[in-house]
C-alpha cells in the first residue's frame, strides 16, 4: 500500500475537458481562461480574477501591482511556504515576519501590530491548512496604518470566514491568491489566480501577466494597424493555458465534494486519535470557527518525546510510517530558518518562538479526498501503532 500525504483526483470528465481544448484551434490563450476566470468569480465571491501560471506567480504579480515603493517593508508570516516571503523581496520590499498564533497557527494580530513601522506597507497572511486567518482584526490594523493586504490562500479556497463568505471575496482585503498545484484542492496542474473588487488593480494585472502588452486599440498611445501592440509596463510571461483553465473548469465543478470529502477524513481522524490527544502526547488541529476550514492540510503536533518508552524523533516516525506506505511531510520549515533569510535578512533561531515550537512538533498526515474509508483505517491504525 503507499498512501502519500496528498494527491489529486482527475476523473474522466477532467480527461475529456482537457481533450477537448486539445483538439480545438486554440490551446494557450484562449475562451477556457476567462471563462474559468469567471467561475472563480462565482466561486469566491469577487468582482474580479486574473488567472495565472501558479500561486507564486500570483503572489508576486499581487504585490508588483501595489506599485510598493522600494525599500518598504512587508509583514508575513514565518510558518508557510518561502513563497509568501519571497514575493516581497521579488518586488524589494524587505520581509518582516510575525509570529503564529498557538492554536490556530496562522499569523497573530498582536505579534503584526509589534512589527509595523512607518516603512511598512503591506501585511500578507496566509490561511495556512485552510484555517483561515483573523482577517477582520488584520483588516482594522491596515487601515489604520494604511496598509494593502494581500490574502494568501493557497491552502483556502473553500474555506469561509466567519461571517459566512467565502475566502476570496476580498471583503477584508484589496487581493487573495490562490494556488491550484496538484496537492491543492484543486488542481490545473499548476496554476493560481488573484481576486480582487479594485478594476484598477484587476487591469494592471491582466497587462502584468502578459510582458506588459496590451492589444486592446483603446489603450495605445498610437494604432497604425491590426498587427500592433504597445507593451506599457515591465510584465511578466505568466498565464495560464486555456488547456490548463479547463482541467480548472471541470475541477471547481467538485470543489464542494471535495471539501465534503476532506471535512469527512478529519473527522475520522479526530475521532481515532482523541485517545492520544487525552493522554497530552498529541494536539489534535483546531478549528477556530466550526466546520469553516476546508482542510488543505491535517496537521498533528506530536510531542515526540513522549512517544514510546524512551520517545521517538519525527525523522524516526515519519521513516517508520514510509515503511509500511505511509507518506507524511512537514508543512512547514520556519521561513527564518532558510539560510537565504540568515544571511540577507539577519534572522536567528529563537526570533519567533511559537513558529519554531510549531514546527518542532508539527506532522501533515495522509489527506485527500481519493482516499478508500480502507486507507483512512490504515493510517490510523498505524500512526497510533508507530505513537504508541
């Protein structure tokens, strides 16, 4: 059996999406781009969506159009993926980190307030694991400082805020990205997109996205002839494929059953491991509004030091899992922790102490929704046989 922590679901009518766009006359820019545009539209609430070639490109094309003076300042956070980071450096902006929330494990309002100074122009959270983000108090610190908020929800779309909307709609910030790589919710291969309700931002990603270029005759500066084009800004070659907006299309059709999918698999494993939970070697993934996450991730933390007689390192759990098929990972390596972010940006261990009490006990278990009710049972009866 060999059971990886996470894996797409292509069905049929995702093959033949896809054939079809392969047979027709167009198969990079084509209709399939702004037609899954407008279902992602639909999806999350936004007036607006710009599809791009993945969620880094997102991320980076999100904060360009913020036209951010160089040398400002960022705030993200230190548990997520370096690209949440990267993109403020992309765009010479020096990343500034604040520390997680205990519980929930996304950035802390409180740590965000500490960090900003009159340098700072943009906060980033991420719903990491599909939980999302305080963005109604990261909303009020913005605005009282003045700053843009770009929404990272790579690990999110499904997910709803408290008051019921979905993440996405950008009522708590002026963008959200999202990524459709194949362990995401769903997939285009690779893939992301950027929501937003400003058509200012909207237009200057379109042009962003496409090396600067545009081809529409109402915004040149001169128009000698239908060949023409006016490149007008510094951009980039990041679009999508209409033969990737189509496997998109057809993947937003399950993204609900998915979610019911994952939301089901949690449950089961919350069920099965509350036992460890009682006996304080294991922290079960919180919820902090009920049924609102659609669980990118199932995250344990682990108290190694307590498993078996003497303990166990992770390295020792997760090899003694991948033995007998089980695949698991660690999301994620404290950004600060990167040698890049040591040597450029000064950053030491001990700098965010719950990020790296996170990470240290922190273990992703097998979650998708492909996964046999036989599978879930496997894993569980082996994580408990390999903790005990």
């Amino acid at each position: 059996m060999n059971i990886p922590y996470g894996k797409q679901w292509i069905d049929e009518k995702d093959k033949k999406a896809v054939l079809d766009v392969i047979g027709s006359e167009l198969i990079a820019q084509g209709p399939k781009v702004e037609e899954f545009e407008k279902e992602l539209c639909k999806t999350t609430g936004a007036k607006y969506c710009v599809v791009v070639s993945n969620g880094t490109a997102a991320l980076h094309l999100a904060t360009l159009a913020l036209d951010i003076k160089k040398g400002s300042e960022g705030i993200t956070t230190p548990n997520t993926f370096v690209a949440s980071a990267n993109c403020l450096i992309y765009n010479n902006i020096k990343p500034v980190l604040a520390d997680i929330c205990p519980d929930t494990y996304n950035i802390d309002p409180v740590e965000i307030k500490k960090r900003i100074t009159r340098k700072t122009k943009v906060i980033i959270p991420v719903h990491f694991a599909g939980q999302v983000a305080d963005m109604e108090e990261i909303q009020q610190i913005a605005k009282k400082h003045n700053l843009f908020v770009i929404e990272d929800a790579a690990h999110a779309i499904g997910s709803e805020y408290p008051d019921g909307g979905k993440v996405g709609n950008c009522k708590y910030s002026d963008m959200t990205t999202f990524s459709f790589h194949p362990v995401k919710t769903i997939t285009t291969g690779e893939g992301g997109a950027i929501t937003t309700n400003d058509n200012m931002l909207y237009k200057k990603l379109l042009l962003l996205r496409s090396h600067g270029i545009t081809k529409n005759p109402k915004e040149f500066s001169q128009n000698p002839g239908s060949w023409f084009y006016e490149m007008q800004n510094l951009g980039f070659n990041y679009r999508l494929t209409d033969i990737q907006a189509a496997l998109g299309i057809s993947q937003l059709k399950k993204l609900e059953k998915f979610i019911k999918f994952r939301k089901k698999i949690v449950k089961k494993y919350n069920q099965a491991f509350q036992d460890l939970s009682s006996l304080g070697n294991v922290v079960l993934p919180f919820e902090k509004t009920p049924n609102s996450s659609a669980f990118h991730l199932y995250v344990l933390q682990i108290d190694f030091r307590k498993i078996g007689q003497y303990g166990k390192s992770r390295k020792t759990v997760m090899n003694q899992l991948a033995k007998i098929g089980i695949g698991t990972q660690v999301h994620y390596i404290p950004v600060h922790f990167q040698p890049y972010y040591k040597k450029h940006f000064h950053f030491k261990d001990g700098n965010f102490p719950k990020a790296e009490n996170y990470y240290d006990q922190c273990l992703s278990l097998p979650l998708y929704p492909k996964m046999t009710d036989n599978e879930v049972n496997y894993v569980i009866d082996s994580v408990k046989k390999v903790l005990s």
